[in-house]
C-alpha cells in the first residue's frame, strides 16, 4: 500500500514588495511560472503536472519533477545552440539577434519551449 504524500502549496506573490498589510513581511513567494515548476519540483516532486493525450490515444502523465527536469534541459539546448539567444547579447558581427519563432503541434513541448525561454531570460510575445 502506498502513503501518498500531501500537497504543499506555493505561496504566489505577485506584488513588488514582500511586506503585508498588516507590516508583518512574507517570503518572496512565486513570481511567475518557472517560479511555480521549480516549487513544485522541490516541494512536490511526484504529483500530477500534466497528462499528454497523443493522437493514438495513448497517455503520458508528467510529474513536477519531470517537467522541471524537461525545462531544464530545453534551456541547456537552446543556451548551448542558438548564439545571442538572450536579449542584451550581440552577435560576433556586432548584429542584435533575431526573433525566435516556435512551430509546434499543440502539446506539452509547446510549453516546455516557451518556459524555458522565460526561464533564460528571452522575451515571450
């Protein structure tokens, strides 16, 4: 039989300041969603992020852990591959780089691409 193991919830803060109404202060909290995955990894490692349906029916089902792992690894790849990917970088020719432009089915990829790419700092539109 297995214990499963409870929830713990982030404390999402959205605010600049991390002081409350009250003049008691609070932990930073979760500014945003590679925030809340890397939470969740921590806190929450083996719960239900998501479950992938493919067009053969066939399901996946992703943990916190794993999809933090999935980010991870996706900034590593774009970092390692896409010269001056971040914003203030040039490139060697002294030109500012490009957009970047994701061609994705609508999956769980899509998502991992566009958190990592928050992640590392570029920005999303």
């Amino acid at each position: 039989m297995s214990v499963k193991s409870s929830f713990i919830r982030p404390y999402i803060n959205l605010s600049e300041s991390n002081i409350l109404t009250n003049g008691e202060t609070h932990p930073p909290g979760i500014r945003n969603f590679p925030d809340l995955i890397r939470f969740n990894a921590i806190h929450n490692p083996n719960h239900l992020f998501c479950v992938q349906l493919s067009s053969d029916q066939k399901e996946t089902r992703i943990t916190f852990l794993e999809i933090a792992h999935a980010v991870e690894e996706c900034c590593t790849w774009l970092l390692s591959h896409i010269k001056g990917i971040r914003e203030n970088e040039r490139l060697a020719d002294g030109e500012k780089n490009k957009p970047i432009a994701i061609f994705l089915e609508s999956d769980v990829s899509l998502l991992i691409y566009l958190t990592a790419l928050v992640t590392i700092h570029v920005p999303v539109r």
